[in-house]
C-alpha cells in the first residue's frame, strides 16, 4: 500500500462524519441538539479552509433487505434505505469535491468498509468524530478507530442523540475517546501532537 502524505498543517488527522442523514434526524433528536447544523457547517468550513481531512460514512440499504443486519430482517424495517427521502446526507453536511464518501450497511464504519484503507493510505493517525447518532453509530466507529490505533475525539457538538443517551455516551467512554467541542480542535492540536508522538515513537 503506498501511503500518500498531505501538505497540510493537519497532516495525519481527520475528520470523519457518521450518518448525517435525514432518517437519523428526527425531531425529537434535532429538538435535542438545535445548534447541531452550525456547528457542523462551521466544522466543515474550518477543515476545508484548513487542508484538513473530511471523511463522510453513510448508511444505504438496498430495499430487498440483502444487505441489512439481521436483526432489522426480523423487525422489517431499517433506517436509510436507497431509493426513500430517508438516506439523503442533510443540507448542511453534504460533501464537496474530493472529499470521500464510504459507504457502511451496519452501525460501524469501518466494517466490511474501505474507511481503514483509505485513511491509512491517506496517513491519518488521530480522528474527529461527529455525526448521528452518538450512543450507536457513533460510538461503535470511534471505538472500532481506537483498536485500529487511532487517536479518536468524538466532536460532542457535533453529534447528536436523545440527550440522557448523548451524555452518557461521551462520558461513558473516557478509556475509548475524547471529548471535545469543535471550536477547541486548533487549541488541542499541539496536546494531540504529543500523545500521537507518544503512540507512534517512529513515525
């Protein structure tokens, strides 16, 4: 694998955004998290303006049900199925040329998913997660991301869920990731830069 180094001041992280569709965003989760929408604009503005990595995961699902969970199977029915208004990317997190689109059909983006190659040849080590929904999609990406060996901060205003499953999420997991607010990511950067150097001595 030939690994492909950017110039960017944010060489070797990014910017991975989970599930911002329209199935995972309804309103009593967009009730919960009203300020969601600018934030990840800005989010987004930031990062593009910056050089810094944006991945986008969404869910599709095929309306035979081939490819869903076999537990949906059994219920007979699953969020974002192709085809249906459900699985559109929301206004404000639409990606943009040359930004990368993977694909996932379970709550984990890494599964069965090109997330891991394209990163690694990208040479990303430390990860910024935001998207929907927090206590599922969310966190089993970042947690897949910690054991592959990233650096992984969950962007807490940039994801979403019911609020009592939002907040408990990203303080439940303090041994898997960080947490962080998007508007605090150039102020981590040099506390990030050590830990990674701590982590990856040769690189």
């Amino acid at each position: 694998m030939v690994t492909v180094l950017s110039d960017s001041a944010w060489r070797g992280y990014a910017v991975v955004l989970v599930d911002l569709q329209k199935d995972f965003w309804p309103d009593d989760v967009a009730s919960t998290a009203p300020d969601l929408p600018v934030h990840v604009a800005d989010l987004l503005e930031y990062s593009r303006t910056h050089d810094l990595t944006v991945v986008h995961v969404r869910a599709r699902f095929d309306a035979d049900g081939g490819n869903w969970m076999a537990r949906y199977r059994l219920r007979g029915r699953i969020p974002c199925i192709d085809g249906t208004a459900g699985v559109e990317t929301l206004p404000f997190a639409r990606e943009i040329a040359g930004e990368p689109v993977v694909i996932k059909h379970s709550f984990d983006g890494f599964l069965n998913t090109e997330l891991h190659d394209l990163l690694t040849t990208r040479g990303i080590r430390a990860l910024l997660i935001g998207g929907l929904v927090t206590s599922t999609c969310v966190l089993f990406t970042a947690a897949t991301a910690t054991q592959l060996g990233y650096l992984v901060s969950v962007l807490s205003d940039c994801c979403s869920d019911f609020e009592d499953a939002h907040s408990a999420t990203l303080a439940a997991y303090p041994f898997v990731f960080d947490v962080v607010r998007s508007t605090e990511i150039a102020e981590r950067r040099d506390e990030w830069d050590v830990q990674l150097k701590t982590m990856h001595p040769d690189a």
